[in-house]
C-alpha cells in the first residue's frame, strides 16, 4: 500500500459525465426505412404537417419502409418512453400525425393500391392517399368510398370514419372497410375483420388509430359510370333561408345513389363566382341513370331556383380533386364538427346568417346529408357514432395568415356554439380541432360505444402507446379477448 502525501498534486478529477449515446444509430440500424433527425437534411419537410399551426420539433422522423419497420419503432417508443405519433397522409386537423419532442412513425411510403376488379376489393397500404386509391380504381370503373379531397390520407380517414361522395349511396370508409392488418402496441401482427379479431376490427372502424398501426386497409369498391352526374347549384346571400328551406323538404325524400353536400363560403377568384358569399349544393349521382338523377336535381330546382349552376357529367378522377386547391398543404386549420337530425328553422336562421356573415376567405362550412347506405348500418356493427343522424356539420378554417387565427378560430368556435342548441349529439373524429381532446370523448362516442372502446383500450394498448390522437383511455377491468398470433 502506499502513502500519498498530503500535499502530493490531486488524482486527476473524474471527467464529466458523458450524454449518454444516441439510441437512433440503433433505430435506424433496425429498419430498412429512415431515421430523420433534427438539423438533418429534409427534417423541416418531413416534421410538418398539413395543419401549419402545428408547427413543432419532433425528436425523430423515423419513415417506414414496409409493415415490418413498425414494430421495432413501436419497441424504441415504449422503451425510451418517448411520446409517439402515427403518421398516414398527415393531414389530421389536429395535428396528430405529428408529436413535439417525440417519434413520429411516418407511413407515408406504404401507398401501395391493389386492386381485384372480379372480386371488387382494393388493399391499401396505411399510408396510401385518397387520390392512391382513386387513381388506382378508375380504370377498373370502381370507386371505394372516400373523403373529398384528394390528399387526405386513407389511414387517418378510415379509421375515423370516411364521409364523401358515397356517403348515401354506400355509407362511410369504415362501413366499406373488410379488414385490416395491425402491428398492436407489443408489436405483434394481427389481421382484424369480422372473423378474425372481431372486437378490434369494430374498434378500428370509427375509433380512430386508438388501437394500433395499420399497415394495410381492404375495402370493398363499388361499380361507378365512367363520367358521374354532379355539380353544384349555386345560391347568393339573399336566397339563404329560402334554399334551405327548399333543401329541408327536398332532401327528406331523395334516392340513396344521390349524396350532397352544401357549401357555405366565398369562393376563391378562380372559381369566377365573385366575393360573396355563396350557398353550393353539391351533388354526385352513384348511377348509371342521369335522366332519373337530373329528374331528381330538377325537384330542388323547382323548389328553389339556382342563381347560377354548374351540371355536368365529370370524371370521377376530376370530381374527387375538384377542390383539392382550396385546402393546399400547410394552411391553418381549426375545425368543428356535429350532427343533426332535421334542420329546425331557427337552425335554418343560424346557418343563414352566419353565412351572409362570413365574408371573408379562409373559412367556411359543409352541411353534409346523411341517411341512405350510412344510416342503414346498425348502430353497434361500428365504433362510429350517431347513425341516425340526418345531417352532418363540419365547420373548418384554411387561412394563411398566422394574423388571421383569433379571427378565423373565433368564428368557428362562434357558429358551433350557435348551432349546439339544434345538434343531435355525437362527433366525428376526424373533423374535431386541436382542443376537442380526450375529455370530450364522451360526448363524441353515442351509447355505450366509449366503455365498449376503453375496454378494448385496455385489451390492446393497457400503457396508451398510442395516444396522439382523439384518446380513447384504456380502463376497463376485464378486457375483451384479443388472440395474438
Ligand atoms: P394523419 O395526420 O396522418 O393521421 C390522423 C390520425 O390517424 C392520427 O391520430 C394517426 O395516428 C392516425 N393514423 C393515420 N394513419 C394511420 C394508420 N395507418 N394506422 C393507425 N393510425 C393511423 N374527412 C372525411 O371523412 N371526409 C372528407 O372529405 C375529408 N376531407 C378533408 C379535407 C382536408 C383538406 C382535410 C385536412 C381533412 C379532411 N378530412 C375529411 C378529415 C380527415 O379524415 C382527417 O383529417 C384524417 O385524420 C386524415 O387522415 P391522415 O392519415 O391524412 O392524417
């Protein structure tokens, strides 16, 4: 042993401590697809998303490659406790597909489409877009019923629920969806329909991404002629209440193959409808009969005259991205959303004047008509909510001008408190803004749909992995059984 003299030069002082090493190298040696990292080349594309008032810094952009690069980046996320946000087309109004200081699981690349025209089914990989499936059905003279603008992602979109087009005449995404493969949150893989995994395949259909990532959607796609009856009559500020009025009557006795929906907004200049604000009642015919379309058209036309219309056979292709300009990537977005069973005067009023009010660009407001095919399906087959809704309501912001959010937010937060009064209950997820979280779950799911939800919660995400989203909280005791495979 030996001595070290009291006035000997001190050992050397410990270094300080080291950060520990990046995890990522490893992420990124467990996948084939790509870790971006903040200050990389490309982050600040692939951490924005189509709502640009969520403007935040993930820690990684980890883009799959294929279904098996999910389960190692689910593995990263429980075990660094990072928070995790799933990623299909991006365009959640709320921002979901993307998450501050966390992993953002981005499916983007998984936009394969296939399609059996003898069977009349169309796979989808999760993060396909709108226009994906499209593009892909058109040649075949099939349609899967979608939403209305083209870059909307099918994975957020279908998962919520899916209202379009088809709505009347073949009911939600959800009700066309015949089954899914979903990597769990322990990362195990398992295909859900209504043999397989029953309980999740209903969760999935209305619960919006609560329960999984979903690698790939089959849907069942619907016969459509090669050009759509469609269009729109177009109402000034002065017809409101009487075109409303005139849609109330018409609108409760009209075939399923005919879906509408009215638009209230001042138009964009190319649109060449002038800076007032207009009433658009926009129609597409699910049929091969145009005469018996235009004989129906012709009844609302009777009842109310047009100030101006636009009637014509289109493209599918064309009709589903006809107003994919109004809503480029990046605008800023607040929505709100409710349902309706009959349109009450004093909600006619309400609609009306707000609408005259709205004189602006960078607002405005669909009131979609329901039944048909979507009220058809029986309450407890899905997890979406309120299938006896007669109307739906979806008020959305998509203004540019950070300058413009208190104005533009004030509106739409204005007419859904105006209108509450009328509302039937229930929300669709995929139309609520920012700060319709979890807690208004309740008033979201209709029933017993939101205890049937949190004990599938339980079952299948009991640590909430995935709660970047409208959350359904796991809580129930005895879940439901859910086989892993
Ligand atoms: P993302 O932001 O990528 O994801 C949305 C949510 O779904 C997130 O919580 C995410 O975690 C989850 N998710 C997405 N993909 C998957 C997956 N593969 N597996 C598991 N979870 C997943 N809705 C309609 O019904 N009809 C319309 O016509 C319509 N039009 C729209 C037009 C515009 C311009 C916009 C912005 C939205 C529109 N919506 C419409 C709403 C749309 O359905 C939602 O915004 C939806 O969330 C978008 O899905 P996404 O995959 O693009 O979004």
């Amino acid at each position: 042993m030996t001595d070290t003299p009291a006035d000997s030069p001190a050992a050397p002082a410990a270094p300080w401590p080291q950060p520990p090493p990046s995890p990522y190298p490893a992420l990124a040696a467990s996948i084939t697809g790509t870790v971006v990292l903040p200050g990389e080349p490309g982050y600040d594309t692939v951490r924005r998303v189509w709502n640009g008032m969520v403007d935040v810094q993930p820690a990684a952009v980890v883009r799959a490659a294929g279904a098996d690069d999910v389960a190692p980046v689910l593995a990263f996320a429980r075990r660094t406790g990072l928070p995790l946000a799933v990623r299909g087309g991006g365009h959640n109004v709320a921002g979901n597909g993307t998450v501050d200081g966390g992993i953002v699981l981005d499916l983007g690349a998984l936009r394969t489409v296939e399609v059996d025209p003898i069977a009349r089914t169309v796979t989808a990989g999760g993060g396909a877009t709108l226009g994906d499936i499209d593009l892909a059905t058109a040649p075949f003279g099939l349609a899967v019923p979608l939403g209305v603008v083209s870059g909307t992602g099918v994975g957020g979109l279908a998962l919520g629920g899916g209202v379009g087009w088809l709505t009347r005449a073949h009911g939600l995404s959800v009700d066309n969806i015949l089954s899914a493969d979903v990597v769990l949150a322990d990362g195990t893989q398992v295909h859900a329909s209504a043999e397989e995994q029953p309980e999740l395949f209903w969760g999935l259909r209305g619960g919006g991404g609560n329960f999984g990532v979903v690698t790939a959607l089959t849907f069942r796609a619907w016969p459509l002629p090669a050009a759509v009856y469609s269009g729109n009559l177009v109402y000034g500020p002065a017809r409101f209440e009487n075109a409303l009025h005139a849609f109330s009557a018409w609108s409760a006795d009209v075939p399923d193959e005919l879906t509408t929906i009215i638009s209230f907004l001042v138009p964009p200049p190319e649109w060449d409808q002038g800076n007032e604000p207009i009433m658009a009642v926009g129609f597409a015919w699910a049929g091969e009969d145009h005469q018996a379309a235009a004989a129906v058209v012709n009844r609302l036309r009777d009842l109310a005259a047009p100030d101006a219309e636009l009637v014509q056979p289109a493209a599918w292709l064309d009709w589903q991205s006809a107003v994919d300009d109004l809503f480029p990537h990046g605008s800023r977005a607040y929505w709100k959303n409710t349902s309706f069973n009959s349109l009450d005067a004093g909600f006619i009023d309400v609609l009306a004047r707000r609408a005259r009010e709205q004189t602006w660009r960078g607002t405005g407001f669909d009131l979609h008509h329901m039944g048909g095919a979507f009220g058809r399906v029986s309450e407890d087959t899905t997890s979406f909510p309120v299938r006896d809704a007669r109307y739906w309501l979806n008020i959305y912001g998509f203004w540019s001008d950070p300058a413009d959010d208190v104005h533009h937010t004030g509106f739409v937060r204005e007419l859904a408190a105006e209108a509450d009064p009328y509302a039937g209950g229930g929300q669709y997820v995929n139309f609520m803004g920012a700060d319709d979280p979890a807690l208004a779950a309740p008033s979201v799911y209709s029933g017993g749909k939101l205890a049937r939800l949190s004990a599938l919660k339980s079952a299948v995400d009991p640590q909430n992995l995935f709660r970047r989203n409208h959350n359904i909280a796991p809580s129930a005791p005895e879940p439901p059984s859910v086989q892993r495979q």
